[in-house]
C-alpha cells in the first residue's frame, strides 16, 4: 500500500501523478478538507435549494405514478434502499486482510425505478424542473395545482415543440431520454464511443434519437451542447455545469436521513458514517456528498470511487480542484468497463462546491470491479453494474493503508470505528441485460478463482 501524507500538497503532487500512473488501487486524502468550523465561505447552493428540490420531487409525485406505473408502490417517489451487508462486509475484511469495524451497507442506486440507476436523481429532476419552467411561463399550471394537468394533450403539444439534447457515457442519457419522452418532449442523446450498445438500443425504442460519437465523454458533451445551442427550442442538460442536476443528486441525502433513523443507526461523533460514492464528472457523488454534509455534519466522511484509468476527481483534487489536467495529460487511457465512470476531466463546478467536504478519493482497477460484481451476486445476490461497484474498495483503503490511518487519526475517529457505519453506494444495474451480466459475473468468477478455468 502506497504512504500518502495529508501535509504539504504541492510537494507530493508530482508523487502522487506518478502513483496514479502505476495505476493501482490507491487512496489518496483531501488537503482541501475542512471541518464545518474551519469553512469561511457561505455555502452555494445553499441547504434551502436541497429542500427547494425535494419539494419539486413531491409536487411531480402524483404525475409520475401515473406515467411510470413502477412508481404506485412508493406514490410516485423515485428512492432505493438501505440494505445491510453483513455477510459481503465480512469477505471484505478477509479480502483486505484487515478487521473492518463497524456495519456494512449498501444504498441500492442499481435497482432505482425508471432509469436504472443512479442518474433517475439528477437527470429526471433537470427534465421536471425544465417541464415545471415551461408550465407556469405558459400558465398551464401554479405550484398547488394538479400536476397531473401535464398529462394533457395541450401541455403534451406544448413539450413536443422542445427537444432535450444531452451528452453522455450511457446512464444519464437513459435517464434524460426516458423522462423527457415520458412527458412529450423530443430527446436526443449523444453517446460517447464507451457507451453500450445495449443502452443505445434501450433508447432508439423509445422514440430517442441517438447520436453516436467515436470521441470521449467531454466530446460527446460538447457535441450535444453546441448542437443544443443552436435551436431555440433547444434545452441541454449540461452534465458538466448542471446546478440542476446537482441538487436532483442532493435529494438523496434527506431521503437517507430518514432510513438511517428507521433502521436505528444513530450518526454522530460517537457514531461515525463513511459513504463511498463512484465518481464520473463528479455531479453525483458530489450532489450527494454535498447533501450528507448538510444533514450530517462531521459525522459523515464522505470518499469517490474511480477507475484507474479514469481518476478525473482524483486529479482534480490534487490540483487543489484548481488548472487541473485530464487524464490523458497524464498519460491515463479513460479506458474502462466501468462505461459510467469513464470521464476524462472532472467537473469544476462540482469541484468549487465540494472541496472542503470531500475526505478523499481512491482508485480501483476493472478487475477488482468485476470480483467485487461476482462477490456482491454470490454472496447477498444482488447484481450491479462493473461501474456501481467501485465503492466496494473503499473500506479495505481506508483501514488498510497509511493515507486511510492518517485520516482516522487527524479525525480522532479510532475509538469510535466499532460504532461506525459504512454506505457503499450501488450506483446502477437493474436494466443489464442478462446476456451481458452473465459476462460480467463470468468475468468476475474468472478473477476470484483464477486457476478454475
Ligand atoms: C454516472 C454514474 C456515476 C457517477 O456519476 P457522475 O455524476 O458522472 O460522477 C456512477 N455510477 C454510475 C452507474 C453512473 O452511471
């Protein structure tokens, strides 16, 4: 395991890009972290634009039960679940040849209805609030009105004339193109050269125009931007500038809030929580990242996830989330399975809002990702995507390596890891089909037990 030391940034940033380059699993800490009482600067957004987000959430619920029948269950909220992995903790521990204390658990973004994954949070809020806009300036609606009017034929017409373009490796353009049909309007998706073909096809059936690219992410983005810019009734769902999307995410902290409390974890000082979130452009984990603080405080240590090939947060983050390079400037590929992750600059907007929240970062080679896969069917049956199991390193890293005890001893937090909880984010999977999950397990049953076959 590879010595990281929190002090003295600009010393070790060359070190550290030559550790990202031998690309292995690696955590890496935040020189920008603070705790609340060391933050200066007045927060934006603010905590009122989480509960502003929610409650659009809740004004749309009765319109989405009605267009997403998978919905009735929960009354037209889009939420997952908090699922404790007791047995999947435990193999972690023999992993990582080290006793992870505290409670596992997943929080299950892979089986989130309608999208798939964990974009429903962010991608169906912007394409609601964008539908929201349109209704009250054409006064089909008021806030306290019926949502359902939006069903109409007229507000249906009014919709159709716009079309929702985005740029994406995949999840988010399902995400986008299910919504924006689901209420009328056009979609165009720009798909980067990693994204699947299945996702494509997914799409193509629902009436999405997509427009494939042999370029990267960022390309992708930029097409669909420029494209989006040139047509009045054009709207972009900027992946890489969206304060939309962003808080979309940071819903997701409430909504937790409230499944901690019901399945009797207490997070305070004496009970801390550590979240492990995936990172592609940053704007989920960062939307949630950014959401957790609000709600919990210091108690909460919050890490991202990324491939070793595609460690773009990483590398922004030590830059100072400042001038930061791609990976490709660092002779990285952004080559990787996990599709969803695969970003090759991250976000700076994202970077501006969560660079004193962030704990650190760590990275995971595709091999790990499918063993991860394979153990998570096996042993508590649940199937994710290669991308949705990044998180699963994180623990092993955090009590495992230098960088991970630096970290627990600046934050005091030794005596208190028995009582702690650990929240592996699962950030997508439910849609794989099962031609391609069977390759992915069959992958990962290869790794786990290599002289089998
Ligand atoms: C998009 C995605 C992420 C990361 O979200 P970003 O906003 O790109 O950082 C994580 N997991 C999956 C499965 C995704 O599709």
């Amino acid at each position: 395991m590879n010595v990281i030391n929190r002090t003295a940034p600009e010393n070790l940033r060359e070190k550290h890009i030559e550790i990202l380059k031998k690309k292995q699993s690696t955590l890496f800490l935040n020189h920008e972290f603070k705790i609340s009482e060391e933050t200066t600067e007045a927060s934006n957004p603010r905590e009122s634009d989480i509960q502003h987000a929610a409650c659009l959430l809740d004004r749309f619920a009765p319109l989405l039960t009605d267009l997403f029948p998978e919905l009735a269950k929960t009354n037209g909220i889009i939420e997952s679940e908090l699922t404790p992995i007791k047995d999947m903790g435990r193999r972690l521990s023999e992993l990582a040849g080290v006793d992870l204390k505290g409670s596992y658990w997943i929080k299950g973004d892979h089986a989130l209805p309608v999208a798939g994954s964990i974009k429903a949070r962010g991608g169906i809020f912007e394409v609601l609030a964008f539908a929201e806009k349109l209704a009250f300036e054409n006064e089909l609606l008021t806030e306290s009105g019926d949502y359902r009017l939006l069903k109409s034929d007229k507000a249906r017409e009014l919709f159709g004339r716009y079309t929702v373009t985005v740029g994406s490796t995949g999840n988010l353009g399902l995400s986008i193109g299910v919504a924006a049909r689901a209420l009328g309007f056009a979609a165009c998706v720009h798909m980067s050269s990693d994204a699947k073909t299945w996702k494509k096809e997914r799409l193509t059936q629902r009436g999405v125009q997509v427009i494939e690219h042999r370029a990267d992410y960022s390309e992708a983005v930029r097409a669909g931007r420029e494209e989006a810019e040139s047509d009045p009734y054009g709207y972009f769902v900027d992946d890489e500038n969206s304060r939309s999307l962003f808080l979309g995410y940071s819903v997701a902290a409430l909504r937790l809030k409230q499944q901690i409390e019901k399945a009797g974890l207490t997070v305070d000082a004496e009970h801390p929580l550590f979240v492990y979130l995936p990172c592609g452009v940053g704007g989920a984990p960062g939307g949630i990242t950014f959401g957790l603080k609000h709600v919990f405080g210091d108690s909460v240590h919050c890490f991202f996830a990324e491939p070793v090939e595609s460690p773009c947060m990483t590398l922004a983050m030590l830059h100072q989330f400042a001038r930061y390079p791609s990976v490709y400037e660092i002779q990285l590929s952004n080559t990787t399975e996990a599709d969803g992750l695969a970003v090759g600059r991250a976000s700076e907007l994202v970077g501006d809002i969560i660079k004193n929240m962030l704990s650190g970062s760590f990275t995971v080679p595709d091999d790990d990702l499918f063993l991860y896969l394979y153990l998570l069917k096996e042993i508590e049956d649940i199937q994710i995507e290669p991308s949705a199991a990044a998180g699963f390193a994180g623990p092993g890293l955090l009590f495992g390596s230098e960088a991970g005890q630096a970290y627990l001893a600046d934050g005091d937090l030794f005596n208190a890891l028995e009582n702690a909880a650990h929240i592996i984010w699962t950030t997508g999977g439910s849609f794989v089909p099962a031609a391609e999950y069977e390759k992915f397990y069959r992958k990962g049953l290869k790794i786990s037990s290599p002289n089998n076959g």
